[in-house]
C-alpha cells in the first residue's frame, strides 16, 4: 500500500484513538491500518451495537448501512447521550441517493465522505472535525 504523508494529529494534540465502525472487513482494515500508520490508535466495530458499546470521547468513523443497529441509529444514541455527545462522528457510506446527507445530519452526523473514499481524505476529515470540536 502506498502511503501519503498524513497529518500527525496524536503528536499534536489529543485526541488520538478513533473507533472505526464499518462491517466491511477489506474497507474496515484498510481504514484501520492508514489510522495507525498516521499514528492514531484505533478501535474497530463490525455492526452498529458493537460501536455503541465501545464508543468513548474519541471521533467515530461511521458506516451508515452497518448490520444490526444502522448508521442513523447509532448517530442518534451517540448525540442523545450526555456522556458522548460531544463525540465528532464521520459518516463513509455508499448512500449517495438524494437526502442521504441530509437525513444522516439530521441523525447528528457532524461530516458525510462517500464511498470509495481515500484514507488520507478520512485523516484530512478527522483533522477538521477535531478543530471544530475544539473552536
């Protein structure tokens, strides 16, 4: 895999783990393995109930159409508890129909990548949502 240089963000300031949730191993992997290489620790999902149950303060990586509990639902938990909603949520989906955005905003999507959707674009994505949360 050839390797753009990405943004360090976890030697600049904090913070430095995201939570991947995405059901599609090869995309879920690639993902993971950018995020480390960018020095990003990084915790991975497989369905939406799995993401629930590890989220923390950190950014979210979000497949909207993952199994069990779906995208928007997950979006929804996240912002309507006292405990993660501040937790800056990045939605990569394939849903590209019209209103897709606008309903995953409205579920409390912060930023919305289509895929396919390089990993140095999620780093450049991760690295804005991190400086809104912080402004």
């Amino acid at each position: 895999m050839v390797y753009r240089d990405c943004v360090l963000l976890s030697r600049r300031s904090p913070p430095s783990t995201v939570l991947v949730a995405e059901d599609n191993d090869d995309t879920r992997e690639v993902y993971a393995e950018y995020l480390r290489y960018c020095e990003f620790e990084v915790t991975t999902a497989v369905d939406g109930n799995d993401a629930l149950a590890k989220i923390r303060a950190n950014p979210l990586v979000l497949d909207l159409t993952i199994p069990g509990l779906d995208g928007w639902s997950v979006a929804r938990a996240v912002k309507a508890d006292v405990k993660t909603k501040a937790v800056r949520i990045i939605a990569v989906t394939g849903q590209t129909m019209k209103g897709a955005r606008a309903a995953a905003e409205a579920a409390g999507v912060d930023a919305f990548l289509t895929k396919p959707c390089l990993p140095e674009d999620l780093v450049d994505e991760i690295a804005a949502q991190v400086r809104n949360r912080r402004a």
